[in-house]
C-alpha cells in the first residue's frame, strides 16, 4: 500500500496496488473515487478533502478489498469522528 498526500490541492491517493491496471472509477461520494480492476477489486481510492469524513466503511463493503488492505486502511482513521484521515504533517504521509 502506497499513501500519498498532495497538501496544496488537498487530496489523498491511496494505492493498493502498483502497477494494476484500472478498469472502472466509481464515485463513492463527492469527493471519494474508487478504482477498481476488471474483476472489481479495489487498486486504489482518492479521496478530495480527506480531513472531513470520508465512507471508508461503505467501500469495504461495496467493494473487494484484501483483509490486510482493510486492515491498513482502518488504521488510516483516527479522530474523533470515525472515516477520518488522520494526517498532521504530509511528510509522515508516505508508507
């Protein structure tokens, strides 16, 4: 999983996978993008304006993610709302 964070358009991209190739966006919400491969897995998620609250438990349940990446991805969240990115300084962004 590769996690990055571009601070001046504010937005957070989330890789699954390197180099799989992106069959379909779907849109989650207004500012939550989902890629999926041809078999409908989850290659990665952008999400606009990442520290408000983003519908991380409506994607792991309306897409196929592996246990390990919903695992990660939940570690992602913290706050006191939860579904938000936890970030503070974009450098400690890239995992």
């Amino acid at each position: 999983m590769k996690v990055q964070y571009d601070q001046a358009a504010g937005v957070l991209y989330i890789t699954l996978a390197e180099g799989a190739q992106v069959s379909r966006t779907v849109q989650v919400d207004a500012g939550t993008l989902v890629d999926l491969d041809r078999f409908g897995s989850v290659r990665g998620i952008e999400v606009i304006r990442p520290g408000r609250t983003w519908p991380l438990d409506e994607i792991l349940s309306r897409f196929s993610v592996a246990d390990a990446d919903a695992h990660l991805l939940r570690e992602l969240q913290s706050g006191p709302d939860s579904g938000r990115y936890a970030f503070a300084d974009p450098l400690h962004v890239v995992a």
